[in-house]
C-alpha cells in the first residue's frame, strides 16, 4: 500500500510554482523577511494578497515575484 505524504502544520511547503498559494509564514520565508514586516508592506508598499477571511491572508508567488520586479532597482555604472 502506498503512503500518502502531507507537508506538516507548520512546516514550509515547496513554493517553487508561480501559481502556489503561499501563508504569511511562507512568503515571509521567500521574501527573507518576518511575518510581521508583511502585515506593515501590505499596508504600506502594496504587497500584493489576498484576504480569505478577516484573518486569513494568502499570496499568490506569482503576484510576489511580480511585485519584487516593479521594485527591483538597476544600478547603472
């Protein structure tokens, strides 16, 4: 019989897909930044998300990718 393997509660998924659905503890870990820093950049820097409930927020990869693009800064020499 075959063993169905679940990511753990908790335990970061792979997020390699630009169409995964990412938790705040998982988008924080790919933007290298806490949790909390997310709550201030959506209010602040538009960090894209969206909000299932008035407690549950959710990021889309592709949507972060694409906001780390329009903020990416080119240095000319």
């Amino acid at each position: 019989m075959l063993k169905h393997h679940k990511t753990p509660v908790g335990a970061p998924a792979n997020v390699n897909s630009p169409g995964d659905i990412l938790t705040d503890e998982q988008a924080a870990a790919l933007l290298a930044v806490e949790p909390r820093t997310l709550r201030l950049w959506r209010h602040t820097r538009g960090l894209p998300h969206m909000k299932i409930t008035s407690k549950i927020i959710r990021y889309r990869r592709a949507d972060l990718d694409a906001w780390l693009d329009r903020a990416r800064t080119v240095i000319s020499s």
